[in-house]
C-alpha cells in the first residue's frame, strides 16, 4: 500500500500544479523516512516524488539538507550502485541539492566521492556521465570536496575516459572531451592547501597515457589538455619538496619536456595559442627548481625554446622570455648558451624597444639583465655589447618598478666586474653615470637602489673616462649627504663609495 502511495505521489508531482498542495500538506517530510526502506521499488518511487516536488524550490531543498536527505542519497548510490533507475534517482537529487552550501557541507562529511567514482566507471551512456559530470562539477567549487575527489582518483577515471575517447568525431563524444577536460582543470587548480594533494594524482594522468600512446603520438585535440595538466603539475612542484614523491624526476622520465617542446614546434604557426601559452608556462614552472634547470639544460630544452622566437604572438613571446629567464637563473651554463646566440640577442634587442606591449618589453629587460648577471663570459659581455643591448639596460635602471632597477644594476655592475672596457663606450652614450647620480638624489628611491647604485659606481670607478665624468658631476657631494641616511646600509655604501672615489681602497 505504501509503496503504491509513493508511486502516485511521484506521478501527482509530475504536474507543476499539483506541487503546491504536496508541498502545503508536508508530504516531503512524510516521504523521507521512506528512503530507508529496504525496498527497492519503494526508494525509487519516494525519491522521485520527492525530487519532483522540490524542484526548483530553494526552501524546501534547504530543508531538505536539514532533515538528513544527503546521507540517505549517498547510502543509495552505496547500496544499490548497479540499480540504473535507483542511481539515476540519486544522482538527479544530488544534481539539484549540490548548489546549496549546506549539501556540500553535508556531503563532504560522507564517502560520496568513491561513489562518484564508481559511477564513473560504470557509465555507458552519454546521458549518465553529464549528469555525474554536473554533480562533480559543483561539489569541486569546496575545497574539502575538491580534495576527497582527488583523493578518490576522478581525475584518473576523467583521464581514462578522455584516452577512450580521443580521436572520436562524434559530437556528443566531443562534448564530453570537453566537459571532462573541464573538470579536470577545476578538480587540480586552487588554492595551494588544495593543489598540494594534486601532484601524484596528475602524475599518474600523464603515465597513463604515457602507456597508451607513446611519447611521440600526442594529436592535436589531446594536446591541449595534456599541456594544461603538465602546467598544474608545475605548479604542484612549486609547493613540493622535489623528493615528495619523486613527482618532479617522474615529469622527466615520462618525457613530458620534450612533448611539451615537440607539440610547441608543431603549434608555433598556429593562431589559437592557447596550447603554447600553456606549453609554456609548465616549462617555466618546471625550470625554477636548480635540479630541473640542470637536467633541462642537459636535454637541450634552451636551444629548443630559442628556436620557436618566431612566434609573432605577444602572449607567446612573453611566456617565452619568462621560460628563459628561468633557465638562466643561477645557471652560469645557461646564460653562457643564450648570451651567445646572436638570434636571440637581436630579437631581445628589438622587444626591449616595444613600446605597444610593455609586458614583453620589460620581460625582454630583464631576461638581458638575468644573461648579464648569471654570466661569468667576457664573450657574453661583448655579444650583448655588440647587439647594442646596453643601452636598454641602462635605461632599465630608471625603471618605474623596483624589482627592475635593482636587476638591471646588479647586472651592469657584474658586466662591469668581468669587462668593463667593452662597456665604457656605451655607458657614457647612455649617460649611465648621470642616471645614477640621479637616482642616488632623488629622496623617493629605494634604500637597496640606492645601494646597488653605488655598488655599480664603485665598478666604473676603474675605468678612468667614467671617474672623470662621476667627478665632474659632482657625486661626491650627494655621497656625504648620504652618509647621513637613515638606512644603515645606504650608510655604510655611501662611506666604501667615498674612500673608492678618494683612492683609499
């Protein structure tokens, strides 16, 4: 009798009139308890009713959450988990409940997401995995959520569908491609409590496909989302000691560097650059830590990178700098390789004056001052010298950003240390000299701008042109007033400056 009840419930609560009257005689809370019952028939007619009568009324799915329903939804999906008409019930209620801040609260206090998984494997149906997609989808907007169903393995499940799928041309299986792309990049990017669980999990998305195709075979739909997982990766290795797991080495066994570099080579003439803009920033993640910048120098990644400075897209060109700044950084070997390279010095050049993309501009500065810097070569000094990238630098020490000024100081005064003869000429066109007095005056520079202005000083002080022209300008006075500073290693530079200018030391 009961169970025959339910079943007219839920076809009275098909028409969207009939609802006010269920909703008015309380009969969603009468049908709860139902969904403990033990009879199948029984739970698939009261959850339906239920759904039905609270579709689309907030009020009554709060209330919802409040009475319990989430666990019993879960202990369905559970119990019955080969039933398709009972987890199709389930499913559709959570879908409808998982907006709601409270469900997610509720949730996460269960096991919802092995069952999610379950479901995911199960699948077979286009229908069935966009409804799992849409429940997953809004439960990875939590963040505890979001870890359970990493730790769970969906991304794995997600990566096992889209390898079963790639190549298809069929449009509903390019909608779930998508879909599950999509989810997959929500699940794995966050904040860095979330990302932290991640790292194992995309490693093991790469080796798996790895497996399945071969390190030469990506194709062109795949690629894309394979070079957006490898950038997640990068930036779980930003938050992980290199040992956790041994996940940075296992990018590089899997040969993820040169998938990378092979699918940007293929891309590189491409209009949509999405895929190397993505491309490009793993490998400029993957290139901070000293033991991946070592190895990647050793596989050739700079010469590879260098070879794609034919790309004529801004947001290409920027990634790319970035990608070399990193590799130089610390690497005398790196800034040896790309300081050398005539190419790339002329397109460095020539980026350093464009005045329609400043982000190009100042990433080209500053990866000339990283070559200068890290470089330990007079023939790197003359190169740069030679290709006329001083002056660019120079001007960068007036450079409305602090980071940049002290970059471009500190690269001058090292370029100075190794060869500063070859420097002397360009130094007095560019009026280097007066551009540090200047910036040694003004009250609103930086205390360590200060410091390093005074650093460079002392390293043109050898030459005798520069020591002329730094006495004509009458530095010395603006030296004494900074003995006086308030900053005491402004201080303290000011007075090494002095005994330097006199010929004491």
């Amino acid at each position: 009798c009961a169970v025959k009840a339910a079943h007219v419930l839920s076809e009275i609560a098909k028409n969207e009139e009939m609802k006010k009257p269920c909703i008015e005689a309380d009969l969603v809370l009468t049908l709860i308890p139902l969904l403990k019952s033990r009879d199948q028939e029984m739970l698939l007619h009261a959850g339906r009713a239920i759904g039905r009568i609270c579709y689309d009324n907030r009020g009554l799915q709060e209330e919802l959450v409040k009475v319990g329903v989430i666990p019993l939804l879960v202990q369905i999906l559970t119990d019955y988990a080969e039933s398709e008409s009972l987890v199709h019930v389930a499913l559709l209620a959570l879908y409808n409940l998982a907006d709601l801040d409270s469900a997610k609260e509720a949730l996460s206090m269960t096991k919802v997401a092995e069952q999610l998984v379950k479901q995911l494997r199960r699948a077979e149906s286009h229908e069935r995995l966009e409804i799992v997609f849409e429940v997953l989808q809004a439960l990875a907007e939590n963040d505890t959520l979001k870890v359970r169903l990493v730790e769970a393995g969906v991304p794995e499940v997600l990566s096992e569908i889209l390898l079963r799928l790639q190549g298809s041309s069929q449009a509903e299986d390019t909608c779930i491609v998508k879909a599950a792309s999509d989810l997959i990049v929500s699940l794995l990017l966050g904040e860095l409590k979330v990302a932290k669980n991640n790292a194992k999990a995309i490693v093991l998305i790469l080796a798996r496909h790895e497996n399945s195709q071969g390190k030469d075979s990506l194709n062109s739909e795949f690629a894309s989302f394979i070079s957006i997982i490898v950038f997640l990766t990068s930036l779980t290795c930003l938050i992980l000691p290199l040992s956790s797991d041994g996940n940075c080495l296992r990018m590089f066994q899997l040969g993820v560097i040169h998938q990378l570099l092979d699918l940007l080579e293929k891309q590189v003439q491409s209009r949509d650059t999405s895929v190397q803009q993505a491309a490009l920033s793993a490998l400029q993640n993957l290139a901070i830590p000293v033991v991946s910048k070592v190895q990647m120098l050793e596989e050739g990644v700079a010469e590879r990178v260098e070879a794609l400075l034919r790309s004529e897209s801004p947001p290409v060109q920027f990634k790319l700098l970035g990608t070399l700044r990193m590799l130089a950084d610390g690497q005398a070997d790196a800034a040896e390789i790309l300081g050398q390279d005539p190419l790339l010095l002329n397109r460095l050049v020539q980026w350093c004056s464009v005045s329609d993309h400043s982000g190009i501009c100042g990433e080209a500065n500053r990866l000339l001052a990283s070559i200068l810097h890290h470089n330990r070569s007079q023939e790197v000094v003359k190169a740069i010298q030679a290709a006329q990238g001083v002056k660019h630098l120079v001007s960068m020490t007036t450079s409305e950003h602090t980071a940049m000024q002290n970059e471009a100081l500190n690269a001058l005064a090292i370029a100075s240390a190794i060869d500063l003869e070859t420097l002397e000429e360009s130094f007095k066109e560019s009026q280097l000299v007066q551009s540090l007095h200047k910036l040694l005056r003004d009250d609103n520079t930086s205390p360590e701008v200060k410091y390093n202005s005074m650093g460079l000083l002392c390293r043109l002080l050898n030459s005798g042109d520069l020591r002329q022209e730094i006495e004509e300008d009458k530095i010395k006075d603006t030296l004494e007033q900074l003995c006086s500073h308030s900053n005491a290693s402004v201080v303290k530079e000011a007075t090494t400056t002095l005994q330097v200018l006199g010929g004491e030391t």
